[in-house]
C-alpha cells in the first residue's frame, strides 16, 4: 500500500493567495484544473503516469514531489519553481527536501525564462524541442541519463551546488550519462562537470580535451615564433581566458574549437594552434 495520502487539491487557506494545494498521490489519469485555476503547488505530491499534455500553468511551485512516468508535453509555465525550499517561500535554513522526476517527458514544453530549479533530480527525463533556454538558476539541479533534443540555449549546468550544501546533504550534484548528441548547444556553460561522462554533439572541429592549463603552455612557444606581433598578442589573450576558464569552471577540461585559439586570428593559424593543442600526450578526445 502506498504511503502517500489520498490526493487533493484544494484553494490555499491564505485567502489572498490565488495559489491551489496538490497533496497526497495521484496516478494512471489526467491532471485537470478546476475552473479558473491557474496557478499550483505541490506539496510533498506523488503523481505516476499522469498527463499534464497542454496544460497551461500561470505558476506552478513543487516542494519536495515526486513526478514518475508524466507526460508534460505541450504544458506551459509562464513562471515555474521545480525544487522550493518551504511552502510559500518559508523555509528554516535546515531541510531542503528534493523534488524527482523521473522517466518524465518534456516535449516542445514550455518552460518560463529564468525558472528557479533549485533542488530538484531529473532520472532518464527527455527534453525534447523544449523552450529550455535562459536557465541561470539551476546550481543546485542534478540530471541523471536524461535526453536532450533541439536547441538549447543560454542555460547553464552545475556539478557543485553554489551554497546550501548542509541542507541539500550533498556537495556534489550528479550529473552523468546525459545524452546531447541530438541538441544544439548555444552557449551553454558546463561548470564541474565530468563531460566524458556525457554523450555530447558530434559537431565537426570540436574536441573534448582535458589538461587545458598544460596544453597552452605547451603551444606557447609556437605561437613565440610566430611573425606578426598582433597574431601572437591575440592567440595570447585566448589561450589564456581558455586556461582560466577551464580551470575555474570545468576542472580544467573543455570542448574546444578552433575558433577558441584566437576568433581574430587567420584561419590557418587557428587551424595550426588548434591542431598542435588537440594533439598533446593528454587529449582525451573520443576517436
């Protein structure tokens, strides 16, 4: 028998909220908002196997729920919170509970800029043509053998979490077995992250290369060499924002490019630069 309460939703006590209460355990039938509700949090919920396809939330907030086998595709949020401290914003700076969706799919989903992740697990989740994109609170997030497809965009992924770390139990966020290989990736910054651990794009002249700090000092001296003053100060200044980023944001490991040996530089020198730095005693490239 489950342990979970018989579900309910019901209007917040707090009659100036326009927010309605999810409890208990929900499963195997569609999620439907009562008339002239918009707006949800689940508290400490269960829900498995539930559809949540096309339904539009104006705010939803999820404290420590578990969502298994949903379906939220064509759902929009226009302001979402996955992973909330305590009801309503009160919290004791204590316990921080964690919210799990697991096997949930997020197809063309509408997910609202800027949605406060915060502790919240996602185990073998699809995210497919999603609007994820303008994500920056997400350091406490962890994705376990999820499925990303399309256009990913300005979002950024943590393997520590920022702060917090007594009430979240942990001071490492999983982050392993991703699969990216159908999504396109603009500007999304990976920070403590083991990427040889994920499945990334294959995009052509990428390399996934570890020891960056080693590498730009070993091809240091080749650019030394070079003629022009201006080529060897810009390939300077890159090589060195590259090592301080990867050091500070990655443990020193990077998918790097051609175009992060210097975007001023002619093409065949950054061709030269980035070929003599992928080709170093530690590149861990696949292939």
């Amino acid at each position: 028998m489950s342990a979970f309460e018989r579900f309910s939703l019901q209007a917040s006590p707090e009659e100036w909220s326009p927010v309605w209460i999810a409890r208990g355990e929900l499963r195997h039938q569609r999620f439907d908002l009562p008339a002239g509700v918009s707006s949800v949090t689940f508290d400490r919920a269960r829900l498995v196997n539930v559809d949540f396809s096309g339904t539009r939330f104006a705010d939803v907030n999820v404290h420590g729920g578990v969502f298994q086998s949903c379906d939220f595709s064509g759902a929009v949020f226009e302001q979402l919170s996955m992973g909330i401290t305590g009801m309503r914003g009160r919290w004791d700076g204590a316990d921080w509970p964690q919210s799990v969706f697991r096997d949930c799919v997020f197809r063309r989903t509408r997910f609202a800029p800027f949605t406060f992740f915060g502790n919240v697990r996602f185990e073998r989740c699809v995210f497919d043509r999603s609007r994820l994109r303008d994500q920056t609170f997400t350091s406490e997030a962890e994705f376990v053998d999820c499925v990303f497809r399309g256009r990913v965009r300005n979002i950024n992924f943590w393997g520590r979490p920022a702060d917090h770390q007594a009430a979240l139990g942990r001071d490492r966020n999983d982050f392993t077995g991703n699969d990216f290989t159908g999504a396109e990736l603009d500007y999304v910054a990976f920070h403590h992250i083991d990427l040889q651990a994920q499945r990334l794009p294959g995009l052509p002249g990428y390399a996934l290369l570890d020891r960056i700090s080693e590498r730009v000092e070993a091809v240091l001296p080749l650019v030394g060499n070079w003629p022009d003053a201006r080529h060897r100060e810009q390939a300077g200044f890159s090589l060195e924002f590259l090592a301080d980023r990867a050091l500070e944001q990655n443990d020193d490991q990077a998918l790097v490019s051609p175009l992060d040996m210097g975007r001023k530089l002619p093409p065949a020198l950054r061709e030269e630069l980035f070929e003599a730095f992928r080709r170093m005693p530690s590149d861990t490239s696949p292939g």
